[in-house]
C-alpha cells in the first residue's frame, strides 16, 4: 500500500514539473514574440524599470514596436544588412526609399516622432550644418527651404498641412541637411552617472556616429544601472536594437558603468560623448 502510495506521489511531482517547466517555458517564448522594447527584452535580476509618464519621451522610446522576432534589418532600397550580430531587434518603422536615414537622421527622427505624435508641431526643429534652422511648424505652414551654395532661406509655395507626409518630406530635408556635426553642437554635455532615455552617444563629424538610449533599468540594491541603445547607420538602414559586444550574458543590455569608452558594435565612443536634447 505505501509503494503504491509513494508511486502515485512521484508521479504527481513529474507531472506538476513538466506543467511549472511549460509555463516558464512559454513566458520566456511568449516575450520573445513580443512587440515592443519593453516587452520583449526581460531585465537581469535584481532590475527594474523606473515608471515612466505615458506622455513622456522616455515612455515612447520604451515602447517603440519591434519587427518579429528573427527579422532582418533592410537598407533603403530593401536588401538586407549583411552583419547579423550587430543588433538584437529591428524597430518597427519606415525609414523612406532614399539613402538619407543614416545615425544622426535616426536620432532626430525619434525625437521628431515624439512631439509629432504629441502634435507639439513648434518643437520640432534641428539645425543644418551650416548652421540654418529648419522649423516644421514653419514647413506645416507651407515654406519650404531654398538652398543656393550655403545660402539658405524660407519660401512659402504650398497651402499649409500637418499630414503624415508632409511631415515625411520635412524629415527628409533634414536628413539631407543635417547630420552627426550639427546634431551634436544641439546637444548638452552630461555624466554617465547622470544618463536618462533618450540621451545621445555622439561623435560629430564626416563620418560620426551617434547611437540613442531607448531604454534603462536600475538594481537599488547594489546602484547599478543598465541599458538598451539603438541606432541606424550606413548607409540608410532601419533602427536597430544593438548587441552588446563586451558581454555577451548582458546582452542586448550595457552597464551604465562603463568606464571611459563604450564599445558598441560598429562604433567606440567615449564618456565625454554622452549628450542630451
């Protein structure tokens, strides 16, 4: 009676095994399959995620959508980038048929998308390299910029629209005009210890780089932070989320504590290079 009893015990225990080991099994499956930042990359023990307003920037980088999981990241014109552990996920947006949505344009794009999702029109503005600042609220209202050698100015020649695409063409001309050297002179110098969502790695120059903090995750216990860093590069390729190369049991995140240069996959920047709009 007590063998029978002891068999009907163990089997019970393998059956409620296999069922925990399924459940864990297909949590772990089913955020891969997720669709956004937030919810496809799992945090390392001991992390969490610092609660964001809904309408703030940091909230929208977070939850940018994310292509299915295995996709590959397209080129403008639709081929696909040839080094596949350089990124852990493809952002889910169109980047345009042209060869101008390279680093820098990806970094500014997202800011633009930000307030341009939060109709924030007269927030949106970069500067050219030669130093012009294009406004969209200016461009909604129907100017458009004329560029003759390194003299540029505003000229009104269509009836005023807000429209998604409208909005497209504006970006376009700011990607053709702006880049890593005038995107970076926007920007204000901060501390590693400091770093939020939405800060900048950037080198200015021809060619620079800059890479986006899209996400970023602290352990109160022992004070650390970690984080999630996108980019787009050449030539004009969709936003990806970046491995990280000096850790591959980290990976897709980096140690904010990172010493005096941060090693990305195609690019090292320096302490000095972290930058914020």
């Amino acid at each position: 009676m007590k063998v029978k009893f002891f068999f009907i015990v163990a089997i019970l225990m393998v059956i409620f095994c296999l069922f925990s080991f399924s459940e864990t099994n297909n949590t772990n499956k089913s955020n891969l399959l997720e669709n956004t930042i937030q919810q496809r990359f799992q945090l390392p023990q001991g992390f969490v995620r610092e609660e964001e307003s809904k309408t703030s920037f940091d909230y929208f980088l977070r939850n940018l959508p994310l292509k299915p999981l295995g996709s590959n990241v397209l080129y403008f014109d639709g081929t696909i980038k040839p080094n596949r552990n350089v990124y852990e996920a493809v952002v889910d947006l169109p980047i345009g048929k042209q060869d101008l949505h390279q680093c820098a344009d990806a970094v500014m794009r997202l800011r633009a998308d930000y307030f341009y999702s939060q109709k924030q029109y007269d927030k949106i503005h970069f500067n050219f390299t030669n130093g012009f600042r294009a406004d969209f609220s200016k461009w909604a209202a129907g100017f458009r910029i004329a560029v003759k050698g390194n003299k540029t100015s505003w000229v009104k020649t269509v009836k005023p629209s807000d429209s998604y695409e409208t909005y497209w063409k504006y970006l376009e001309t700011v990607f053709m005009y702006a880049g890593t050297a005038s995107l970076e002179k926007e920007l204000k110098p901060i501390n590693a210890s400091d770093i939020k969502i939405g800060d900048v790695f950037i080198k200015g120059g021809f060619p620079g780089h800059a890479v986006i903090v899209v996400d970023i995750a602290v352990n109160p216990k022992y004070n650390q932070k970690i984080m999630l860093l996108a980019q787009s590069y050449m030539p004009a390729q969709e936003i990806q989320i970046l491995k990280n190369p000096n850790n591959s049991s980290l990976s897709p995140w980096y140690s904010v504590d990172f010493g005096t240069s941060l090693k990305t996959p195609e690019w090292t920047f320096s302490s000095s290079q972290l930058k914020r709009f």
